[in-house]
C-alpha cells in the first residue's frame, strides 16, 4: 500500500470513528467508546452502566461474570432496533483497491496483527504477513512442534492397533 493510499485510509477510518461516535446514542455508554476500524468491520467497544435487577450468578460463575452476562444480554436485545438502524444508515465505501485472497478466518485482533505487519513493511500482504508469523512460530517453537509432531504419531499408532469397526 503506497503511502497515499495509507493517508487515505487513516483519513477514512478517522472520519468513520466520527461518524460512528456522533451518531450512537447518548446513555448507551458510560464514557466514550473506541471504535476500531479496519477494512472488513467496525468495532464499538464501550462499558455498560449498571443497571437494576442484575441476575444472580450461576453454580460456578461469579457475581461479576453473571453481571456482566446479564448486561450484555440484555444492552444486545433492547438495543437492537437502534443498533440496526445505525448500520442501515451507514454506506458502503471502498477505500482499496487491493485485493488478496487469505484461505482462513480470522477476527479483527488478528487481522489488526496482519496490517500492522503490513503497515510496517514486513509484509507486501495479509497472506505475507500470515506466512512470516507462520515461520516465526515454527523457528522459535520448534522443540514444541516437534513434541506435538511425535504425539500425534503416537496417537495414529494407538488408532490403528484399535479394534476395527
């Protein structure tokens, strides 16, 4: 990606955080959210302001996990008309014209890891980028792979001298 095309896409996504920003609803959060945006997705993350009759905890869940649960349940149903409202809103915009096929599926933390790669010249692309950390795993933890390669040998010995069906 040129540095052109770097400009712009900052650009973009600075005024997509506006937007977002401008646009969410007052009280859906209790400070500002962060909006993460990459090429595939928006992200809002925001904290909940509590709220009456939190649910008790589950056998094994603490106090604080069930409200929290509980929360998000309930934020995720008595938004949603609102929530899908803001996204109908929304248009699309391409802001690349690169494309590069990637054969998984990763969530946007690890597609952030891939353009920072990128970003920085470590990589021409998401593939390039997925490749170097594929390397840099099987060189730093070879001892472990290696390890991990044995058992799974172990485990088709132990599966063929198995009954048959």
């Amino acid at each position: 990606m040129s540095t052109d095309q770097k400009t712009a896409a900052a650009g973009a996504a600075t005024e997509i955080r506006g937007w977002c920003l401008g646009r969410l609803p007052d009280g859906w959060f209790t400070g500002e959210p962060e909006v993460i945006v990459d090429r595939e997705e928006i992200t809002v993350v925001g904290q909940l302001p509590p709220v009456k009759g939190d649910q008790e905890p589950a056998e094994g869940e603490t106090a604080a996990d069930a409200i929290a649960a509980g929360r998000s349940r309930r934020f995720r149903e008595e938004t949603r008309e609102a929530r899908i409202g803001v996204v109908s809103e929304g248009r699309k915009v391409m802001f690349t014209t690169l494309s590069v096929p990637v054969m998984t599926r990763l969530r946007q933390a690890e597609r952030r890891v891939l353009d920072t790669l990128v970003d920085a010249g470590v990589a021409r692309s998401r593939s390039d980028a997925l490749a170097w950390c594929v390397r840099l795993v099987g060189e730093h933890e070879d001892s472990w792979l290696g390890a991990l390669r044995d058992a799974l040998r172990q485990v088709e010995q132990v599966r063929a001298e198995g009954p048959r069906s």
